[in-house]
C-alpha cells in the first residue's frame, strides 16, 4: 500500500470521527470485500472508542446469517454482492447493537470471481440508522484488488458523511 492510500484513509476516518463525535453518534461497520480495513481505519484514530461501536467482518455467506441475522433466501436469490444484502447487512446490524448507525460493504474485489452481470470491481456499499433509513449506492471500480477494496473504503467514509450531513434524501 502505497503511502498517499494510507494517508487519504487516515484524513477522511478523522473527518468521519468529528462528524459523528459533533453528532454524539456511534457507528458500526459489516464488512465483506474490504475484510475489516473499514473498522481498522477507525480505529487507527486516537480517541474513536468515543465514536466507533463494532465491526463485523462476514466474509462468508454463513456469517452474514449468523452474526448479522441475514435471511439465507436473499443471498440464494440475489447474491451476496446486492443491494438488498448490504442494506440487510446495515440493518441486522443496528439490530444487534447499539451503534446508531452503520456501514455496510460487500463486493468482487478481484483478480477472480466477476461474472457479466456482476464484473469485478462491482462494490455495493450501504449505510443507514434506524430514524433516517438507508442509503445505498453500487460502485463499478477499477484496478486491481487492492485498489479496489482502497476504493471501497473511501466511498464508504464519504457515502456515511453525505447520510449524516444531508437532512432529507
């Protein structure tokens, strides 16, 4: 990894870390093809325990089921990389805790594994809380996989900041 990578995460986890702090918020990640790189980069920031609930790392489609209380039926009929898995994900979350609010990322990071309808590089990222609802975008990045899953956490900072800071949507 490149050091302007660890850099630009480093900046916008503090940015998100004084956004939720200001709010008096807590959040929580579920993470899938960025395998926890979400949760660690919170937590490099010194002071996030005051903002930063948990994170699951449900790599497997078993653990989607069984930490995040995921129906088997969605991931059979829609694939783990969906809109409807990752805004399950943010929801069983917020379930399971008491993080206001989450996020949630799930993804074809590379070399293999991409498919015509779902090529590599194909992110669903989602975030949300209980009182707004959810907020969720598919991403088709390019690169190889590091640069994908690098990507992938970015837009997930910046996707939960938009959700915070916008009042309606």
């Amino acid at each position: 990894m490149t050091f302007q990578i660890e850099v630009d995460i480093h900046l916008m986890s503090e940015h998100l870390g004084a956004l939720l702090a200001e709010r008096g918020l807590v959040v929580g990640t579920a993470e899938s093809c960025t395998g926890g790189w979400i949760a660690q980069s919170i937590t490099a920031v010194p002071g996030s325990s005051a903002w930063f609930h948990s994170g699951f790392v449900t790599y497997s489609n078993q653990s989607k089921v069984e930490q995040l209380g995921l129906d088997p039926d969605l991931i059979n009929q829609y694939g783990a990389v969906s809109k409807i898995v990752v805004e399950n994900m943010v929801t069983g979350l917020v379930d399971k805790t008491t993080a206001d609010c989450a996020i949630a990322t799930s993804g074809i990071a590379g070399p293999s594994g991409g498919t015509i309808d779902k090529p590599v590089g194909t992110v669903w990222i989602s975030v949300g809380d209980k009182a707004k609802g959810l907020m969720t975008r598919e991403f088709l990045f390019t690169g190889d996989r590091e640069e994908v899953r690098f990507q992938s956490v970015l837009e997930s900072f910046r996707l939960l900041e938009f959700f915070l800071t916008r009042s309606e949507f």
